[in-house]
C-alpha cells in the first residue's frame, strides 16, 4: 500500500514557502506504518525536488508530515520566515 504521494497539509510551513518561493516542488511520502492499533506510527518523507529532504514519525500522518517538514528546515538552513 505504500509509498503514498500527496500534497503538503498548510502546517508545513516555513518548508512549503521556501520551496514555492524556490520554485522547487515539495511533496510528502508515507513510507511506512509501524505498530498496531493505538500504537500505530507512521513514516514520511518530504521530498524537494524529488529528494529526500527530511524524515518524520508520529502517531498522525499529520504529525509525521510536520517532523519531516522541520528536519527539512534543520536540513536546508530555512529560517523562521522561510528564508536561508
């Protein structure tokens, strides 16, 4: 069932704004389920421009996309306004 592609939630900002501002495509990847039940965890990517920019986990696809999108600021050197 996976990888699974789809468009970024809001929350991913300052990481969607750079890469609008970029012009580079931003997209997520749910790579993976870990666990059962109430201990499910989901695994995403953010890619930019096709590569993996950041790896995130939670117990929400949500959550999981918003920690990939932080570990690609960490990762590209973003500031809190989207800028390097």
């Amino acid at each position: 069932m996976f990888p699974v592609f789809h468009q970024p939630f809001i929350s991913c900002t300052p990481t969607c704004e750079w890469a609008q501002k970029e012009k580079k495509s931003i997209e997520f990847v749910d790579i993976q389920e870990v666990g059962t039940g109430y201990h499910k965890q989901y695994l995403v990517d953010v890619l930019i421009n096709q590569e993996v920019a950041g790896k995130g986990q939670d117990y929400s696809i949500k959550g999981a996309e918003q920690n990939a999108a932080m570990k690609a600021v960490e990762q590209l050197g973003i500031n809190g306004n989207g800028k390097h």
